[in-house]
C-alpha cells in the first residue's frame, strides 16, 4: 500500500474517534433525542398559596352552606314548654358553617322564628365570607334552656322561651319569639343594674380594643345585622353587646 492511501486511512480513523468521543446527544431508545432513560424527572410543586390565609386548613376554603328544617316539641327540649308565645310549627332549625377561634371551618346549630331564617342565614354567611369568629352555635337545649349557663359557655344562641332579662316589668325576652340572637356572649357582655352577664364578660368590659369575636360599631358583627334589617343592643342604656334582635327589644 502506498504511503499516500495510508495517509488517507489515517485521517479517517482519527476523524471516525474523534466523533465517537465527542458526538451529540446520546440517542433515546424511543426515538427522542435528550430524553431522560431513568424514568419520570423532577415532581413539580404547584405555584400559588394552597390555603386562603395563614393557618387555614389544608386546600381551598370551602363555601357556606346551611340547612333549614321544622322542629318538634320533643327537638326544642326545655327551651319550649306550653304556653310560650310561639310554638314549634313556627320555629326552624338552621344547620350553618362558621369559623371558630382557631380559624377552623365548624357547622352550628341555631333555632329561630321560620319569618327570619332567611335573614339569618344571610347574616350567617355574611360572617362566614368575613371569618368572624363564633366560640360556639348550639340550641340552649344543650344547656337545659339555662341562658346563663349558655352565655357562661360563650355560646351563640338564638331562641329560648324565657323572660326578658331587665330591671322593669316581667315580659316575654324577644328569644322567646325566635327573632334575637346573642353572639359571643363572653366577648360581648350585657351590662345591667351592675352586673356583668356572663361574669367572665368582665375581661371584655372595657370597649376601646377590638379584640377577636367582640361586637363594635361598624364592625364586621354589627353590620351583617344591620345589613339585614336587625337591631344591635350595644347602645342601649344598659348595654348588651351580645343581643341583636329584628324587631329591636
């Protein structure tokens, strides 16, 4: 072989090693140039918060929901006897979702006069949407129709056929119609005759700070009872921050 052809191998060989050690991208077995051979590559984690807020639960706020049904006798316990003024055929039990202290979703109970259930529940959603805090929503049932154990409780609670709790003359209390709620009744004492109702309302005595679940004018409480055509009994005399009611007693 001549010295010429050999040099021309040469080349070629070396040429044939450099594209061996150097190439382009390995070659996929399925056909893809740069694809991975080892399976699925990196997870990717979802941009954007997973809660609402800080300290939500897990995943998305999950919407209001509520539901209205009649009541027995037997349902409404010793918060109704014979002879109040309104019997159950005209009360409605309202299941409802709210937030707790502890920024949690919780579903309520509360019982009032079948003409106002829309307007609570719009008020009930009203504070849902705000995540106003609720301590507690349950008929005074599960308090034996006591109000004071309730409030004692910090329970939110609608109807309970009882007297009016004031210094004039004995009368039926707006609750024992269906058409007043308290909310909060640590955060939001009455204030009567020098009492403070519950007594652990003391610690909420003093108005100037708004602290969580309390009752202020303009505030978030006050005004979904406003917005709804309801009274709030903060200015009255003896002022019970507690107490909203549709027909202002």
């Amino acid at each position: 072989m001549g010295r010429g052809v050999r040099g021309v191998l040469l080349v070629g060989l070396l040429t044939a090693l450099a594209a061996a050690g150097c190439g382009g991208p390995p070659t996929d077995p399925t056909g893809g140039a740069g694809a991975s051979t080892t399976g699925a590559g990196p997870s990717v984690t979802p941009s954007g918060p997973t809660t609402s807020r800080p300290g939500d639960p897990p995943g998305t706020a999950p919407t209001f929901e509520h539901d209205v049904s009649t009541v027995t006798a037997a349902d409404l316990g010793e918060s109704w006897r014979p002879g109040c003024p309104v019997g159950p055929d005209q009360l409605r039990r309202i299941r409802l979702d709210y937030w707790d202290f502890d920024g949690l979703p919780q579903v309520g109970t509360i019982v009032v006069h079948r003409l106002v259930t829309a307007e609570v529940v719009e008020i009930f959603a009203t504070l849902y949407r705000e995540r106003f805090p609720i301590r507690r929503l349950q008929p005074v049932d599960a308090y034996a129709g006591s109000d004071g154990r309730s409030m004692a409780d910090d329970n939110t609670s609608g109807f309970n056929c009882r007297r009016a709790v004031s210094t004039g003359a004995a009368k039926w209390s707006v609750h024992a119609y269906g058409q007043a709620i308290d909310v909060n009744p640590v955060e939001n004492p009455y204030l009567i005759d020098g009492r403070v109702l519950p007594p652990a309302g003391a610690a909420y005595r003093d108005r100037s700070g708004h602290r969580p679940g309390m009752a202020i004018p303009g505030g978030v409480l006050v005004e979904a009872f406003a917005a709804a055509g309801w009274q709030w009994g903060g200015g009255w005399r003896s002022p019970d921050y507690q107490h909203f009611s549709r027909t202002g007693g």
